[in-house]
C-alpha cells in the first residue's frame, strides 16, 4: 500500500475542516475505519476510496499521484510484477495504474482474485470497463451472471451491485476501467 495514502486521506479531510465523525458519517462508515485508513492500518477497498473521495469533492488521482502530475502520457511496464494493494478482506488485491497522469477521466486497476475466492458485494458510482487477462472469472451483474474468460472483456454499469468469484483452479488477473465521474 501507499504509505502516504492515509495521510493524503487525512490532510484532505482536515483541509476541509472535517472530523472523523463528519467523515465517517457523511461516508456511511464508523470513525474507527477512518482512524484506521487514515494511520494505515487497514487498505480501503476502491469503492470506499471513491466515497471518500466524493465526500471531499477530491479526485481519485489526489490520493495516489505525484507532484508531477502535468505530464502528457503515463507508463506502467510489467504489470504482472507490480505490487497489489492487499485487500483480500474484500477478496481482492488491486494496484492503481497511472496515478501520475493528471486529469484523467478514467481510473485503471489491475485487479487478482484468488483461487476460490468472492470479492463483498460492490457497487459504485460511474461505468466499469473489464478485460481477463488470466483466469475464469464469474461475475454477478444486478440479477445476471457471466463467466469470463482470458481475453474476455465486459462492459457495465457499476452502480448496480456486482460482485466477482474466481470460478478456476488459478488466480485470476484483470483490469478494469472505471468513469471518475461520480
């Protein structure tokens, strides 16, 4: 994890003249798990980072980017040896692709389920774009169900609940492609 997310977090907060208790209550969460995010004890998943975010009228990116944020294009070489955020609370682990790119009206995960693992029931503001790089994924989609598959991709609406099972012997690995318009 970003050692200085938390702190990011809390700088943001405390630049809009926030308690923890404004927060957590305007969030939907309970203080502690503020505390917690904010002493970088616990890694929040991304639908509670894209809360927080849209309580504190902030950008996704203000978490996770650079100083140098104003550069025209953003890299991420070997993605399959970057380090995963652990969040496997939630049954996944994720990575934030391209946080030095500033302006961006799209947030790109790299996202591993393990084997025999369900991610919480999810849902969030925007549009949600997949694509399987490795694995079998089923997804559950408001009241429909898809098995995807390596080099399968989807396209959905991330307001509506949806949630991810690893239906295959391996981990499996995707990317996903949110709207940062919440």
């Amino acid at each position: 994890m970003d050692l200085k997310l938390g702190i990011k977090v809390k700088l943001k907060r405390l630049e809009r003249g926030l308690t923890q208790d404004t927060l957590a209550t305007r969030v939907g969460f309970t203080r502690s798990y503020i505390s917690l995010i904010e002493n970088n004890r616990k890694i929040p998943s991304i639908a509670a980072l894209y809360k927080i975010s849209n309580v504190l009228n902030v950008s996704f990116d203000d978490f996770f980017g650079t100083d140098n944020q104003n550069i025209p294009s953003s890299i991420t070489r070997n993605l399959f040896q970057v380090d995963l955020c652990n969040h496997y609370a939630l049954g996944y682990g994720y990575k934030v692709l391209f946080c030095d790119k500033m302006n961006k009206v799209m947030d790109v995960f790299m996202i591993k389920i393990s084997s025999a693992s369900k991610t919480a029931v999810l849902s969030h503001g925007g549009q949600e774009f997949l694509f399987i790089l490795y694995g079998i994924l089923k997804l559950y989609h408001g009241e429909q169900e898809h098995i995807l598959e390596r080099g399968d991709s989807i396209y959905i609406d991330s307001s509506l609940k949806h949630q991810f099972e690893n239906v295959g012997s391996q981990d499996v690995y995707f990317l996903s492609v949110n709207t940062n318009k919440f």
